[in-house]
C-alpha cells in the first residue's frame, strides 16, 4: 500500500475548512492507504501558545481524529514531538533550503505581517519542519488543503535536490492531494478570506464542536449578497462558498442543488444547510465526548503510535545522515 501522511495543528478549535479540506477526504480513503496522521505540536510553537493550551489541545485534536472515523486498523496516529527525529531531521533540512525558497512562501508573510523582525524564526523555517515530517516516513501522497500546496512543492524540491546531490534514493517524492471542492473553505464573515483558526471573530468559522444553536446563529448571518438567487457563482463568493459546503455534505452536483433551491431564498437555504451541518457534526460529537472521557486510553494509543513509527524514522534520519558524512 502506498503512505499517506498528513497533520494539523493543535491550535485552537479545529474548524470545517480543516475538517472539509482534510480530515474527511483522510477517513474517505483510509482503507486504500498506509497511513500516518500527525498532531503537529512543534507547529503550534510557531507562534506564541499558552503551555496548558498546548497540551490539551493536542489530546482534544487527537480525540477529534478519532471521532471524525479515523480508525486504527488502517491509521497511527501520533504527537510530532514524541519522536525526535521530527526535530532533528528539521536542522538537516535546513541547511539544503535555499533562503529564496522560503522567502517564497506566502503563508509566512501572512502570518509574521508586520512583525518580520520580531517573529521568532521557527516561523520561517516552518516549512522545513512540514517537509521532515513528511520525508521521514518516505510518504506518497500528502492530502491537504489547498493553503498547504505551496509547502508540499517545497517538500518535493527538497527531496529531489538532495537525492540527486548525493546520487540516492534518499527520500520518496511526495504528491500533494488536494480535491477540487472543500481545498479552500472561506470566511463566514468575509469569504474573499480563507475560513482560519487564527480568525479573532469566532463568526467567520464554525468549529467541529460547536452546537446546534451555534451553528445555526453563525450560518444565519454568514455574508451573503443582495441578489437572494441560490446559484454557484464566483462573483458572489458568499453563496457559492456555503452551496459549495452543501455540496460536499449531501454528495450532490450543483445542478441537482440549484434545483432543489429554484425559486426558493437565502433564508431556506440556509436552514437546510444549518439542518446538514447539525446532522454531519453531531455524531462526531458525541463519539468525542466519549473518547476525551477517556484520557489514559487516549494517551496510551498515542504513545503507541509514536513507538510503531520511530524505528523508520530513526531510519530515514540515519540514511540522510550517512549520505552527508555525519555520525
Ligand atoms: P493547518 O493546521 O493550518 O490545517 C490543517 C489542514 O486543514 C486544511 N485547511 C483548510 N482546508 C480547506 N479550507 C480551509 N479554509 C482550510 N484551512 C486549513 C489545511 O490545508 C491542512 O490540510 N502546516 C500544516 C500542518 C502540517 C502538515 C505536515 C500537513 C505540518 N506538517 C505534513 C501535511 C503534512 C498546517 O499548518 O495545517
């Protein structure tokens, strides 16, 4: 079977564009894969994060893998920090990226903004540390969104520059996999913006944990437009981001939606898309109230998973090193 590997960060509440543009296409293919998901907590001290955050929000994270349908039988699961080599083949890395590469990267300019000279420089190298952990475990296919492509091409570049600087097969080219609909989910508030965790108005995103009432509330007043016409249309990314949402929920084409909304407003819409998301999430959070419930048996499956995935990761680490006249 060909590796899958893929992570997110245990920064505050995993939201539907993480669930739509990840998690779901990872449990849709699962059993066709080997795969690896990550809690990626070095990641998440990119930026600065409160110690105890950190901490829970990374067994939350993992207890929402497993609620979303992520299954052992076909995925470990593990925290990026619980094997070294994540951190160690990190500095390798980064002495075969070129400074242009990274000045490249458009998600570190969004995210350092106007503080370039005081973000702490694990934000820029950010992308070295995403290319390790993919190497490591001479992945296939990496199933992202489609804000993470630009980070994958890196990875890809990386790969290929060492492997024909030292004439071996060191690491496996990975492939990006992003799905034409739910790559970029957009903003309630603004949808010319992606739908972020980092978003300071908790109305542009709905989380995997919000309620009924919640849900409701913030599909209520998402931006759309005065025409009041339920089409897909690029000119009102509004609409055409939350049709694109219902699309993806009820698996069916555009036509067939367009259809079923003739003649009707943004208000049923809206209610049939509320009705949608309550159905989807609902089960996903009562499976996560179980699981979090459990806390020894969610440390220990991940204590497990770091420990199945280390040995090839000591592995890949010891090859490159080997390669470069180290140890
Ligand atoms: P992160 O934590 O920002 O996001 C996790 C996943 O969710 C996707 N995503 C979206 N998809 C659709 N619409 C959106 N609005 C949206 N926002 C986020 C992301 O594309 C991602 O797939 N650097 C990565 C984590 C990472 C990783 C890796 C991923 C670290 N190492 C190795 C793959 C392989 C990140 O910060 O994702």
């Amino acid at each position: 079977k060909k590796r899958v590997f893929s992570g997110i960060q245990p920064t505050n509440n995993v939201h539907l564009g993480n669930y739509l543009g990840a998690i779901r296409n990872w449990v849709e293919t699962q059993d066709q894969y080997d795969n690896i998901f990550c809690i990626v907590d070095l990641h998440a001290i990119t930026l600065p994060i409160d110690p105890k955050e950190l901490h829970i929000n990374t067994r939350k994270l993992a207890a929402l893998y497993l609620a979303c349908g992520l299954d052992t039988r076909y995925c470990k699961l593990f925290v990026q920090s619980h094997v070294r080599q994540h951190a160690e083949i990190q500095w390798l890395l980064n002495c075969y990226t070129p400074m242009g590469w990274l000045n490249r990267m458009t998600q570190f300019k969004t995210k350092a903004g106007e503080d370039m000279d005081s973000v702490g420089a694990g934000l820029y190298c950010y992308p070295v540390l995403m290319a390790g952990d993919i190497l490591l475990y001479q992945t296939h296919y990496v199933p992202v969104g489609d804000d993470q492509r630009q980070h994958v091409e890196m990875t890809r570049d990386l790969a290929q520059r060492i492997n024909s600087l030292y004439g071996k097969q060191i690491f496996t080219i990975p492939e990006a996999q992003i799905r034409t609909t739910g790559a970029r989910i957009m903003s309630l508030e603004d949808p010319t913006k992606k739908m972020s965790k980092s978003d300071p108005n908790p109305n542009a995103y709905i989380t995997l944990l919000d309620d009924p009432k919640t849900i409701k509330k913030k599909i209520a007043r998402a931006t759309t437009d005065s025409e009041r016409l339920v089409k897909f249309d690029p000119a009102r990314p509004g609409i055409t981001n939350l049709l694109s949402i219902y699309q993806i929920l009820t698996g069916q084409t555009q036509e067939v939606i367009e259809a079923e909304f003739e003649g009707k407003g943004y208000g049923d819409f809206k209610a049939a898309l509320t009705d949608r998301l309550v159905e989807t999430l609902s089960p996903i959070q009562q499976r996560y109230q179980e699981i979090i419930s459990d806390m020894p048996a969610l440390e220990n499956l991940l204590k497990q998973g770091a420990d199945d995935l280390r040995p090839l990761a000591e592995r890949t680490t010891e090859k490159m090193k080997r390669a470069i006249g180290l140890g």
